[in-house]
C-alpha cells in the first residue's frame, strides 16, 4: 500500500525527464534556425496549444524563428476564439515556400504532414509529439509518441516543466499555461476521458492557468447558422413521453453539423432522455442526429430499427454509446422542385419511423410545423 502512495507524490518520471532532455536536444539543432510547427487537418485547441508551447520551449533554446501553420480552415467557432482570445499568430498556407527559408518541420499532435501542404517532402523533420497511433512509422530526429496520454498537451506539460518552467508573474507563461489546460480538457472531454497522466498534467500547470482567460476559451460559442438551427428545432420539436424529435428543413453542406449541435442542445431537456434532430442536406440527403441518456437505448441498433438498410445490407445510421448519426440518400426525389412539398414528404416518413420506433403510433393529424428553406 505504501509503494503507490509514495508513486504519487512524484512529479516528475525519470523516463519522462529524459524524452524532455531528448526533445530539447533536438530543439537545440535548430538553434538559429526557422522551424514550421505544420498543423495537420483543421487545427484544435491541442494541435494549438502544443505549437505554442513548442515555439515557446524553442525560443529559450535559440530557435530562430517557429511559424505555425495550417493548411484547412480554422472551422470550429471555438478553435477561432482561441487563436483570437490567445491573440495568435498562425499562418494559413498552402506550400511551405510561401514563407521562404524555413529549415526544419515540426509535428504536433499529428505525426504525418498533411497531404494537402505542398513542398514539405524535402524538409527535415526535427520533431514529432503525437497521442494517435500511428499509421507508417513516424519518422523525425526526435519521436515522442504516447498512447496513454488524453492529448498531446500533457507531453508538452511535461516538456515544460523540465525545461523552461512556466511562471505564473509572466503574462506570456500563463497564456501558454491557460491553452495547455484548454487543450487537455477539450481533447479528454472535459477530463472524462483523462488518463492518470492527463490529471497530473493538469495539476502542474493550473496554478500558472489565466483562470478568467480559461474561463471565455471553455465558454462553447455557438456560431450564428447554428443558433438558427437550434431555433427551428425548438420551434418544430414534438415531445412524445420521454422522446423528442425536431426536424429543421434544409440545411447547406457547410453546415452540416449544426444539426448535431442542435441534437446535444435538445437532448438536455429535463423530461425526455432520447432525441433526434434531422434535416434535408444539400438535397441531396436526409441526414439526423441521435442523442440519447437513456439505458436501453443503443443507438445504432435503435437507430438501425427505425430507418433499416440500403439495397447492400448496410444500416442508414450507426452510433455508439450515447450518440449516434444517420443518412438516407433521397435520391430522385431531390429533384423535386417544391421544396416545400419535399419538405412534408421527408419530413412525414421520417416522424412516422421515429415514431413507431420510439414506441408510439404516428398520429395521422400530426401538426407539421412550418420550416423556412433556408
Ligand atoms: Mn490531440
């Protein structure tokens, strides 16, 4: 019993001080150097947390200059406000030539160079800091890959405190400290899915935290599309015993995911555990989201129940654990020119599935709520 105890009061592994004197080794070559941090895919809050953590570790070893950059848009509302409220410089671009002389990469939180960010094959790779299994053998001067970690910013944490400890009297230390946290809590799910690591990360790093900066970054913003899909739900939602369903019209490509947004908005009704919001996408799919607390429902079974399967055996929905998804295509009948009328007739076969799934008989007068094309 005394043997994990003592465990605990450790900070610091002896493995762990030596990965952070590796990577700061590594970071050392670039000394005088111009090193791009390339964020992969549409960047999060720990893709961006760990950039400028490293630039900042990189600039106390004599790292010349550290660019971050991305090559997808900026999507999540929240990523936006974290780039804005940390007061980020980060670099949209295509091909790495379009910042000149750069001498080496860096990967974080990704250890693959997006497909999409031409002219990088010739560059070095310094550094790569990953949480993901990884595909190929990652391949880099130096490798820092952990599966047992919730996000890369507990390695970063870790990196931090051996080799340039954050100081809660420095403006900067904090914002870095403060994004840390922000990327720890929004990989683990607000630390649900946190592993012992994760927690002793965050234990390091929360007395150096910006608590009213943490505070506006975990503040969910909600993009104005979404907001107005939220309100057609609202106003078209039908409440049958603890089952809520909403249909919200036609919803653009772009902004698909509303409809989720407004399924996890919904779901949080006091009298109802399970609902689904759906709408017609591009015209060219019924597409809808499941959310569910409630025990016994599996989502992709129930969600298999209510809608079946295509002409090749595979459900329309699937899910796991306490959500789930489905797309029907609508096919020819999206050639429908009243959009109106495509409206009703979607909007029909899908309450009446719903319906007998969710254990009650459709209604034949069921009102139909107006929904406005958008
Ligand atoms: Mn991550």
């Amino acid at each position: 019993m005394m043997e994990p105890a003592r465990r605990l009061a450790v900070t610091s592994h002896p493995a762990n001080e030596s990965r952070a004197r590796g990577f700061g080794e590594a970071l050392s070559l670039a000394k005088g150097k111009h090193v791009l941090i390339a964020l992969r895919g549409h960047p999060d809050p720990d893709g961006i947390a760990c950039a400028i953590a490293q630039a900042h570790i990189g600039q106390r070893l004599g790292v010349a200059q550290t660019t971050i950059s991305y090559c997808h848009e900026l999507s999540h509302r929240e990523n936006r406000a974290l780039v804005k409220l940390l007061g980020l410089e980060l670099r949209k671009i295509k091909s790495v030539k379009e910042l000149g002389r750069v001498d080496y990469l860096a990967l974080v939180d990704a250890h693959e160079v997006d497909t999409d960010l031409t002219d990088a094959a010739d560059l070095e790779v310094l550094t790569i800091v990953d949480h993901h299994r990884p595909v190929s053998p990652p391949k880099a001067r130096f490798v820092d890959m952990r599966l047992d970690v919730g996000a890369t910013a507990t390695i970063f944490a870790e990196y931090l405190q051996e080799l340039c400890t954050l100081d809660p009297d420095v403006e900067e230390d904090r914002r870095i400290a403060t994004a840390i946290m922000h990327g720890l809590s929004t990989d683990t799910d607000d630390f649900m899915l946190a592993r012992a690591g994760d927690f002793r990360a965050a234990g390091q790093i929360i007395e150096v935290c910006d608590r009213d900066l943490l505070q506006d970054l975990s503040r969910r913003l909600i993009a104005p599309t979404a907001m107005d899909v939220i309100a057609r739900a609202l106003q078209a939602m039908v409440v049958r015993r603890n089952f809520a369903m909403a249909g919200v019209g036609f919803v653009s490509e772009a902004e698909r995911d509303t409809i989720s947004q407004a399924a996890d908005f919904l779901v949080r009704r006091e009298d109802i555990d399970t609902c689904v919001v759906y709408g017609i996408i591009s015209d060219k799919y019924i597409e809808g989201s499941l959310r569910t607390h409630s025990p016994s429902v599996d989502p992709a079974v129930w969600l298999e129940q209510a809608f079946g399967t295509d002409e090749k055996g595979r459900p329309f929905g699937g899910g796991r654990r306490d959500k789930g998804g489905f797309r029907i295509p609508i096919g020819f009948l999206g050639r429908v020119t009243d959009r109106q009328q495509l409206w009703q007739l979607v909007e029909h076969a899908v309450r009446t599935a719903l319906l007998r799934q969710s254990g009650e008989e459709p209604t034949p007068g069921l009102v139909m709520p107006p929904v406005t094309p958008s």
